[in-house]
C-alpha cells in the first residue's frame, strides 16, 4: 500500500489543479470552548457564553466572555493545494441559544463609543436595544499557534484579570487592513467590521431571543481579509472562529446570550444544538506546477517549491512522495 501513495498524491493533486467545487455541511465542531479566563472546564463545558466587561474598567478584555468553535475541513475539501488555489464561494456558521428570553435582539454592529462609561466625553447613548453577536478569526500569541492551540490548552500568560493575555483571541482586520486583536477595540477607541453579525429569521430587531433560537453568520467572504483568512483555514485543513459581543454587564452578573457546546448532554442527547459550518469551496484551474495558481508558472512558484523542499506537498510535481531536484526540472520546463 506504501507504494502507491506517490501514484494517489500526483492524481489527487492533478484533479485539484483541473478545478472542483466542494459542498460541504459539518453538524458539529470538532471542538469548542468557552474562552474565559474564569473558566474551570476548557473543552468539555456545556455551554458558552459571550459578554463585553464593564465600561472603563481596567480588567480583563473589553470581549471578555468569547467562543471558539472550530472545524476540521480536510475531510470534505482536500487540503495543502496553496491558499490562493482555493475561492471560498459561502460560508456559513450557526449557533444555538442555550437560554431563554434573557437578551434583546440585535443585528447591527454598535459603535465603540456605545460602550465607553457614559462620563466619557465621546460617550453615545445605543440607538437600538441588545447588542450583537459578532464573529471574528482566531488569531494566537505567547508560542500558541493554529498547528498547536487545542480547546484545553492554558487560557493566557501572566495575570488572567489583565487585557491583551490570551492565547487565542478573536482576529479582525483594523483600518489599516492588518489582522489584529480586537478584542480590546473600546479601549482602543475603534469599531471593528466583524466576519459576520449573528442573524435569527423571523425574530424582530429588540425582541427577547427564545431557546433553542438559531443564530446564523453568513461571512462575508467578498471582503479580500475574511476570503483570506478562510483560504488559509482550508490550506491547513482546520477552520476556527470567535463569537463575541460586548454585552454590557457589571461585576459577577448581567444578562447576557449562552449557546450550547457540542459537550452539552442535550445536543449529545439529540444530534442536534451545536455550532454548525456549511461551506461551498473551489479550487482553481491551473498546470500542477502553477504553484500558486496565478496563471503562470515563474520565481514565486520555484520559491514555493524550494520552502517546501525534501517534504510532501503541492511541490511535489513527480508524485514521489518528496520535493526534490525532479520536481524543479518539472517546473521549470513548464515556465512562463
């Protein structure tokens, strides 16, 4: 069987280079946490919930309760083809409320300065009741990174009641249009655009949210950064997410949304209630050693070879199990 493994890998990669679309639904994350830095039972905690902390305070991230869902794509949409080989056509995730009647509806994102201590001179009062549910990328700092971060590993380094400590923490794009933290953005004094705002079918905007309510995020995958983002996600095989919001509590109380994990015994129980992805993806026709699948083969191709060089990968032109001498004479006789 090991023999045929370079013969399966030239004709899994000469397929993916001829241009495929990929379905794909996924009932359950294969993990979720409630990424809190309070919280006792990382990875295997029945619900989440999501919360901002109190305005002008000086502990603890301004999205302080946050939830990671991700989801192990290689399964359906094959994967290590290079990002910009993949279009990411929609995107969809879906969340499930755990509590009932407890926060308002709200579909728009608010501005930084609803948040601020109403003493503050840019404070501006919320022109519509609830606060939204956002969703964001993960980004990882302190040594953690996508290959690495799992649902139990540490919270943060240093003092958890301190911002900016995580490990995981939801990414964004900043005016500038470089991936950030966002989770600190009122300090900051900016509104993030997230991925998605969460939406309920037929719930009007400032109505209580009933159990069991099923908030859907439709990426939006025109926005070069969230395209970017999920062609990296599909590259590597592992699509992770962040949901937030900036629900205004006080200390040790609050009313704010809970969505069930996939851990919760109801969901376990029924099949059914955890976060959900629905995902339609293309691969782009291009020659095998169009590397980067930009329409022609040249030095940002051979670069991609040689940083991919005595290991498997898109690289590997002659199917031989390794990147080597045979697969640059391949490219290069394909160049131009």
């Amino acid at each position: 069987m090991q023999s045929l493994r370079p013969l399966f890998l030239a004709l899994a990669l000469a397929a993916a280079a001829h241009g495929e679309q990929y379905t794909a639904v996924f009932p359950a994350p294969s993990l979720d946490r409630w990424n809190y830095p309070f919280n006792p039972t990382p990875g295997t905690r029945i619900s989440a919930s999501t919360f901002g902390n109190e305005p002008g305070g000086a502990l603890f991230d301004n999205r302080d309760g946050q939830f990671i869902v991700g989801f192990d794509t290689a399964p359906a949409i094959p994967a290590g083809l290079g990002a910009s080989t993949y279009t990411v056509v929609s995107c969809v995730v879906e969340l499930t409320y755990a509590n009932d009647l407890i926060v308002e509806y709200d579909a728009t994102v608010d501005p930084y300065t609803a948040f601020l201590p109403p003493t503050d001179a840019e404070y501006a009062d919320d022109s519509d009741p609830g606060q939204p549910i956002e969703l964001y990328g993960v980004g990882y700092r302190n040594g953690f990174f996508l290959a690495n971060w799992v649902e139990i590993s540490p919270f943060g380094a240093g003092s958890a009641l301190n911002p900016s400590v995580r490990n995981a923490f939801a990414l964004g794009a900043s005016g500038s249009g470089a991936m950030v933290d966002v989770s600190n953005s009122v300090r900051e004094r900016w509104t993030p655009q997230p991925f998605a705002v969460g939406t309920i079918a037929g719930l009007k905007a400032g109505s209580l949210i009933p159990i069991d309510s099923r908030l859907r995020f439709e990426l939006d995958v025109a926005r070069p950064e969230v395209q970017a983002y999920l062609r990296t996600a599909i590259d590597a095989g592992t699509l992770r997410l962040t949901a937030t919001s900036l629900t205004k509590v006080v200390q040790q109380g609050g009313n704010f949304p809970t969505f069930y994990c996939r851990e919760n015994p109801l969901v376990v129980a029924l099949g059914t209630g955890a976060a959900t992805l629905s995902i339609v993806v293309t691969t782009q026709s291009c020659v095998p050693a169009d590397l980067n699948c930009d329409g022609s083969v040249n030095a940002q191709d051979l670069a991609a070879l040689l940083s991919q060089w005595g290991a498997p990968g898109n690289a590997d032109l002659n199917g031989d199990g390794a990147v080597g001498a045979p697969d640059i004479a391949i490219l290069l006789g394909a160049w131009g």
